[in-house]
C-alpha cells in the first residue's frame, strides 16, 4: 500500500473509494462523520455504503468501518446519502435506499427512492432499517430521483428535506414534517425556477437571523465566472418556500455534496466531498486502491449582507507550529497553513504548479504544471477587490478561502511529495506548518522473543520455544498504540519470515511501521527466553549481527518527526554499531521538533563483551532524556551506588528533570529534580511471565501524560497529582500484562484497564 499524497488533515479511508459525507453529528462526546463508501474499488463501480470516521476533536479522525450495508430489499443497489439526528440516547439516521430495476431509464421509471430509518445507540451498531417513505409518497410532477434525506428536530417538530427531480427536468427540495422520527408528511416544495434539473443533497439552515437553503444544484450552463462546475454545490435565500439568489460555495475543481451539523459549542460546521460526479480530471492515487477525501470541516456564518462565509474550523490553529514569513521563492512542507494579505490589486501566489493569482476583482486557480492537476485547468471568479487568502495545504489538496471566507476554491493537487515550492508577489505571506504532535516514536530494537513452552526450568530442559514480537522500543510503541496513541518504531529487520511476523503484529497493535528498513544483508534479531518460578527471565540472543544493528544514521528521515511527541530508546542498540549513530540523529531531530526525550538504559549484560563499555554508553545518553526510566536491578551498575539520593545525584544530569524508579513488586517513585519522590504500590498479581512489563510501564506512562497535554516543557512543572496518577495508570497497566504470556500480546487496552479498576 503506497502512502503517497495520502492526506494528513482530511479524511480519506486508505482503501476504496469515497463520495459524499452523510450523517454528520456529534454524539456522546464524539463526532461521527459518515461518507458514501464502495470499499471494493477505488473507482467506485459498485454499491454504496456508509463508512464511518470518528473524532474527538474533529482533528484526528479514526476511520471505523463500514457501517450501514446495502443489504435490505428496499437498499438493494445502494445505501445512498442521508443524515443524522442525536436524540436523547440514540442517534436516528435517514438515507435513501436506492432501488434499481433492469431495463428501465431510472429517472421517469424503475427505481425506487425509499427513505429509511435505523437508529444506533453508539453510532457503530444500528437498528432493524424502517422503511419512512416511498415513490407513492411524492408529489406526482417528480420524477423517481428523490433522495438525500437531511432531517432536523425542532420546537416538537421533525423536519425532512429531500432533494427531488420534476418529471419536467426541474430541480428542487421537497420538506415533509412529523411528530416523531417515524411519520413524515408532505408539507411543501421549495422551489427555483431556471435553477437546474436536480438537487442533490438540501440542507435547511438558519444563519445571523436568516434561512438558507443549501443544495447541489446540476445541470447549469457553464459561465464565465460561474457554474464551471457540471454539478455545482450552493445556498439560495429563503423566503417560506421561495429560493433565490443562488451562490455557489465552493469554486474549486474538487467540492461537491456538502452538509452541516451543529457543534456542542453552537457553531455550524459544513463538510464536503473533495470530488465531483463527472469530470474530466482524475485522481492518480486511484492506482493505489483509493480516490477522495472529504474536504476539512469549516465553519460558516453570514456576513452583514448575508452571504456565507467558511473559514477552517478554529481547532486548526492548535496544529500551527513553526511560522515561516515567504517572500520571493522557498521551499516548505505540507501540510501548510498559508495566510496571505493583498496590499496591492495584482498579486499571485503559486504553490508547487498551482497558482492562484488575482488582478482587480477576477481571481485565478490555474494548473501550471499538468503533471500535477491530471486534467484540472484552472478556474476563474469575480471576488471583488482581494484583501486576504487562507490556504489550507494538505499533501494532496488546496482550499482556498478569498475575503475572510466569502469565496472558497478547493482542488486536489498532486505535487512530488512532500516538500513544495512556493512563490508569491503583491502579497504579505505567513505559513506555518499544521501538525499534531501527538506521536511517540521509538527507535531501537523490534525482535522475536522466543518464549518457552514451560516456565521454572533451565535452556536445556525447555522443549519448545514459541515466537512472539518484542524488543524494549517495539513493546513501548505497542503499548502506547493499544491504548489508543500513535506511535512508530524506527529499527531494521531482515528481509524475512520473522520480519514480517513482526511488522504483521506491530501493525495489529496501530504501530506505523513506515520507518522500518528491510535488508538482506543480516537475520531479524531473535532472543531465546526462559522463564523462573516468579516470571523473572534468562535470555539467549542471536543477533551477530541482526538488521536492527545495521540501521544507521543514513535512514533517519527528518519527517520521522513531523508528529513526534516523544522519542524513546534503550541500551541495547548503543553498541558499536551504525544503530548508536541513528540513535544521536534521531535524538537531535526530535530536540530540535520539541520532542520529549525518554531513555529506558533496560540493560542487557549478556550483549556487551566490555560492561565497561555499557556503563559509558548509558552514561553518555543519560544527559540527552528528558525522562529516564531506571530499576533497583539496575541503579547500583549505571550510579555506582545502591542509594537511591546519593544516585540522583548522578542521574540528574544534562537535560534530565524527571526520574521513573521502578521496584517490581515493591512498587514505583517518580522524582523530580529537587529530590521529591511521589510513591506508588504495585498492584499485586501472580505473574506469569514479566516479558515486557517494564516496557509496558513506561509505555503506559508515557501514554498518560501525552493525554493530560504534558509536553517537554511542562515536565519541570508537572502537578504532583498528574504523576500519581500516571505511576498508579503504569502499574495498573503492568500488572494485567505480567498475567498472561508475551509483551505486546499481553496489553491490555484502555477498556480493560477501565473494567478492572473502577477508580
Ligand atoms: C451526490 C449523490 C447523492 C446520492 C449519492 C450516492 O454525490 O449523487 O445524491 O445520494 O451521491 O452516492
């Protein structure tokens, strides 16, 4: 699977192919945005149904799954567009079941239009699908392409828009009312005369004291400035059931089918679909099993004249870091926040070989290099005199908000990823570049551990040994990503069996593996494993050397750390080897991003013909982490003494501010660097096997404090309470793991941990 062009900001599922967002609401905390999905092809032949993301802030979508199937007698050819309601407990969606029959022309005769019902209490699993409407129940003068159910709920009243095509080739909506969600009525046709043959996808929305229909509108006559678009997507004023003054949303290459929903906060958010019905451009990542994405949501509002305004939803600005004045030519790398003011009537600025120019009140969009636009050519408005432009630059697309929001144009783009060149003239120009900082990356070794078939007996009596994935940095990724954060290993492996038995499992723990090298010139690492009456171990290594070791300084990528909260890594990999040069890159590549610094020396004796030599290795990266994990085993070896406060003294060297000090079975302190220590218990269980416990430790512990927002900085401030917490949250996460056999095999997730202890 390539991930070429593949968007950071929107979402795009990573396989199948993506049309309209439908069912857009938040529920419970969470906000769920459903989309028309064929997962089966990237071109979309085929039926529809709903796919489903999540997010909790709107900014990092999760994509779930298929959610509602065509597969009911009344959806039969497809699950089409619709919508959602939060109510009470429940969620209740309406969408079109679509019906096609065989020989017919299925706009006069045989298809059916159905608007069904389901409802789902979490927005994953849903009810029995009811049947709400059928073709009987539209006006006469329509033809059988009725469909996109949005539906509201207001002072006692149940409202469903519906778009509609007259049998005269007329475009409108049509409103049907009801006391529950279940009996809707006929009220009204909203209508426009001149304005297209369809309407697809309506939406009733009040804005600043004012009523709007939203509505695809298809089938204008292509103009100057105007409806360059086959199907464009816009919003008329609305007087009882007269529309008027039609004004497209978006004047782009790739917009179409949008809907709103009202955030908690009160604010209207609008969604698109970054495509088009019918075009003559494509999408060159069709070949790599995908096409589409949803445009960013954005918020909208009137302006005193009424005209809708979009801007990027607010949250955005928190994804802002490093700010880059441009003038003239540069090199930046998406995504980008591209904020521009005009001070003069002509100005331009170009974005790879996308530019946008204006020259008195006509504004341009052009493809200046085909390579990039696959058929897109450019595109031209009147936006009356330009004062400001927003880009939003993600890897493969361009929204462009004219007049604080008044004029939007939006397009797919395909530069050579992921750097691109930009250049302005008559404009003031501000870029940051938009990035969550939230991953965890861990350099170092990813192994097989070789567990043995019975515990308390030495090497010689094991009779077998069974594989499972390991490796100090590889466990800490996976316990991070099994409780639900986002984490990359960085390691080599051989180009065999076992490395690919390792990817498999990393990536079934939600740990990116992009960064992992592939070479044949050494065997994945492998480390035999036998296990004492308590589940403590012995270790054999077969590693001499292994890939892991031969990864070097030369693979590390600046864009490993784009996203990168924290970089972790161990001893095991400071050897002689090019490993302990990759380790010095990633570390000051992660500095230098504002990552926090978290070392776990997790000494391995065996591994070092010269202790002398471990000892100066681990002394030497000491100084560089912000956080350093260290156990009783260990404290006497790397400080040279068994008192704890005479070791601190040691240990708080360089940048270190925070000390993880882990006593097994007699329980945990953090200290800070003025010598106060917060204590924890341990939570007693009967362990099994201690393959990866203190990997998951401070894992688990990492994990929670990027949930409580702790970045670099804030470790010297960090509240008592917050550090309690995380060592309680480590050793509760510790002790399930130690319960059952293997490291990464035996996290439990952020739910397991919830069901066992309550508090
Ligand atoms: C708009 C649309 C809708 C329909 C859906 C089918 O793009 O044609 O009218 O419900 O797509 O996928």
């Amino acid at each position: 699977m390539s991930f070429k062009w593949k968007q950071y900001l929107h979402m795009e599922p990573v396989r199948g192919w993506m049309n309209d967002p439908n069912g857009l609401v938040f529920h419970n905390g969470l906000y769920h945005v459903y989309f028309q999905y064929t997962p089966g092809n990237a071109t979309g032949e085929g039926l529809r149904s709903w796919g489903h993301f999540v997010s909790p802030d709107l900014l990092k979508w999760r994509f779930v799954g298929e959610f509602i199937k065509p597969d009911h007698i009344s959806d039969s050819t497809g699950a089409f567009s619709g919508s959602a309601v939060s109510y009470k407990d429940k969620i209740y969606y309406f969408y079109t079941g679509n019906v096609e029959h065989e020989g017919f022309d299925l706009v006069l005769e045989g298809r059916e239009a159905n608007q069904i019902f389901v409802t789902s209490d979490d927005g994953t699993c849903s009810s029995d699908k009811t049947v709400l409407l059928t073709n009987s129940d539209y006006p006469d003068y329509c033809s059988c392409h009725v469909r996109d159910p949005k539906v509201s709920f207001a002072d006692g009243i149940w409202r469903m828009v519906l778009g509609a095509r007259t049998k005269d080739d007329e475009g409108m909506a049509l409103v049907y009312e009801g006391p529950d969600p279940c009996n809707f009525r006929f009220k009204e046709a909203i209508t426009c005369p001149g304005m297209g043959y369809m309407w697809e996808c309506p939406d009733l929305v009040d804005l600043g004291g004012r009523s709007y229909l939203l509505a695809c509108v298809q089938g204008m006559e292509a103009e100057e400035y105007k409806y360059q678009n086959q199907n464009s997507s816009g919003y008329f004023r609305l007087v009882g059931n007269k529309a008027s003054s039609y004004e497209e949303l978006d004047f782009g290459f790739d917009f179409y089918a949008p809907q709103t929903f009202a955030a908690p906060d009160g604010r209207r958010i609008i969604i698109g679909w970054m495509g088009q019905g019918t075009t003559e451009y494509t999408n060159p990542t069709i070949e790599m099993g995908r096409q589409h994405c949803l445009s960013i949501p954005r918020e909208i509002e009137t302006d005193a004249e009424g005209f809708i305004l979009q801007n990027p939803i607010r949250e955005i600005d928190s994804l802002r870091c490093s700010l880059k004045a441009i003038e003239g030519e540069s090199w930046h790398r998406l995504p980008l926040d591209i904020v521009c003011r005009a001070d003069t009537k002509e100005g331009y600025i170009s974005i790879s070989g996308v530019k946008i120019s204006f020259d008195g009140d006509v504004l341009k969009m052009e493809f200046a290099d085909q390579t990039e636009g696959f058929g897109r050519t450019y595109r031209k408005i009147k936006t009356g005199i330009v004062k400001d432009i927003r880009i939003i630059a993600d890897r493969s697309s361009l929204e462009v908000f004219i007049n604080s929001g008044r004029y939007v144009l939006s397009t797919r783009f395909y530069p050579a990823f992921p750097e691109v060149r930009i250049e302005t003239s008559g404009l003031e120009v501000d870029a940051y570049r938009l990035m969550n900082k939230d991953t965890l990356v861990a350099i170092g070794e990813a192994l097989i551990d070789f567990i043995p078939d019975r515990s308390g007996v030495s090497f010689e009596e094991v009779g077998s040994f069974s594989p499972r994935t390991g490796g100090a940095p590889a466990n800490v990724c996976g316990a991070f990503s099994v409780l639900g954060g986002s984490s990359r290993i960085l390691t080599g492996l051989g180009a065999d069996p076992f490395g690919r038995l390792i990817t498999d499992d990393l990536i079934k723990a939600g740990v990116d593996t992009s960064a992992i090298e592939y070479t044949d010139k050494a065997n994945t690492a492998l480390a035999f494993v036998t296990l004492g009456r308590n589940g403590e171990r012995e270790f054999s290594f077969y590693r001499k050397p292994s890939a892991d070791m031969l990864y070097g300084a030369e693979n590390i990528r600046r864009e490993f750390f784009d996203d990168c909260w924290a970089l972790h890594f161990c001893s095991v990999s400071l050897g002689d080897f090019p490993m302990r040069d990759a380790h010095r890159v990633a570390i000051a590549l992660a500095r230098k991003e504002g990552a926090l610094i978290s070392f776990d020396p997790n000494l391995r004796f065996m591994l070092w013909d010269d202790l002398d030599k471990l000892k100066a290795a681990v002394a030497c990266f000491i100084p560089e982490a912000d956080i350093l994990k260290i156990s009783d085993e260990e404290l006497e070896f790397i400080t040279g003494t068994s008192d704890l406060d005479e070791a601190l003294g040691v240990l708080f060297t360089g940048n270190v501010k925070l000390v993880i000090y882990t006593m097994g079975s007699k329980g945990c302190y953090a200290i800070d660097k003025d010598g106060n220590k917060i204590y924890v218990p341990s939570v007693k269980t009967q362990a099994v096997d201690t393959t990866g416990a203190g990997d998951g430790f401070i894992g688990s512990l990492l994990y929670y404090l990027k949930s409580k927002g702790i970045k670099r900085d804030d470790l010297e401030y960090i509240s008592e309470d917050i550090l309690e917490e995380a060592l309680v949250f480590a050793s509760r996460f510790s002790s399930i793991s130690i319960r059952t056999e293997g490291a990464i095999q035996s996290y439990p997730t952020m739910e397991q941990i919830n069901k066992e202890f309550t508090t």
